[in-house]
C-alpha cells in the first residue's frame, strides 16, 4: 500500500483552521459587515428622504399647476366679463350717441321749420306791402285820371304783371 500521509486528516490542524475562520468571520463581521451594512443603511435612508422630496416636489407641482389652471380660468372669466362689461358700455355709448343725434335733428328740422314760416310769413307780408303799394299806386292813378273801361282793363294788366314780377 502506499502512504496515506498525503490524504491524512489532521485534526488538530481542522481545529486551527476553523478557530481562524471563526476569527477572520468575527473580525469581518466586526470592521466590515456592521460599518458596510451601516453604510447601507444611511445610503437607504437618504434615497428614502430623496424619494420623499421628489414625492412632495411632484405633489407641489400638481398643486401649482392646479393653482395655475384656476388662476387662467379666473383670468379668461375676468377677461370675459370686461370684454362683455365693454360692449355694453358700447351699446349704451352707441345709442346715447344716436339718441343725442336724433335729438340734434329733430330741433335742426324743427327750426328749419320756423325758419321757412318765418320766411313764408315775411313773403306775405312782403306781398301784402306790394299790394298795399300797388293798390295806392293804382288808386293814385285812378283818382289823377279819368278810367274808361279800355283803360281799367290796361291798368288791372298793369297791376296783375308788377304784383307778378314783384313775386319773382
């Protein structure tokens, strides 16, 4: 048979070699695994804080995009009602302007109204004068002379074409 030192077991060797694993483990555990696992830890808590901030970011956003969809619905209400309070006042300006220049009218033909019977009433009294004038003239005539009947008939012509130019 050949030798089996090669294969041989060792217990005492086992024994030291799990006794530096059990200390290599502990000293591992010890200046590794704890300041690692707290490492990991804080690096956790700050991607929690992270996750966090970003939720209320997202929550503040919301809200403000919320505000601001409120706001611009107020301000297109806003721009509405002046826009509608505008044309109103428009209207309003637009027949008070119209009423006023009706008005202006009415009196501008009423006068003119007036005016034209004043002028009528003037003529009048204008022709009224020529007759009268007229009249004297011709009774002037007839009392200066003697009429016959060829001579009334030229002085009624007479009379009847200078009231008819006097009227021209």
């Amino acid at each position: 048979m050949q030798n089996l030192d090669v294969i041989s077991v060792n217990l005492w060797q086992i024994l030291i070699s799990l006794a530096n694993l059990v200390i290599l483990f502990l000293l591992v555990k010890k200046f590794l695994y704890k300041p690692v696992k707290k490492v990991l830890k804080q690096r956790q808590d700050e991607i929690e804080v992270q996750y966090t901030a970003a939720k209320q970011a997202e929550d503040q956003a919301l809200k403000n995009k919320e505000q601001y969809e409120a706001k611009l619905t107020g301000a297109k209400d806003e721009a509405d009602s002046i826009i509608k309070t505008a044309a109103e006042t428009a209207k309003r300006r637009s027949e008070a302007i119209a009423a006023e220049a009706e008005e202006k009218a009415t009196r501008i033909l009423r006068q003119a109204e007036q005016d034209a019977a004043l002028e009528r009433e003037k003529a009048a009294d204008g022709i009224k004068k020529e007759i009268i004038e007229v009249s004297s003239e011709l009774s002037k005539k007839l009392i200066e002379r003697e009429i016959n009947t060829d001579d009334h008939k030229a002085l009624i012509d007479s009379f009847i074409e200078e009231i008819g130019e006097g009227n021209e």
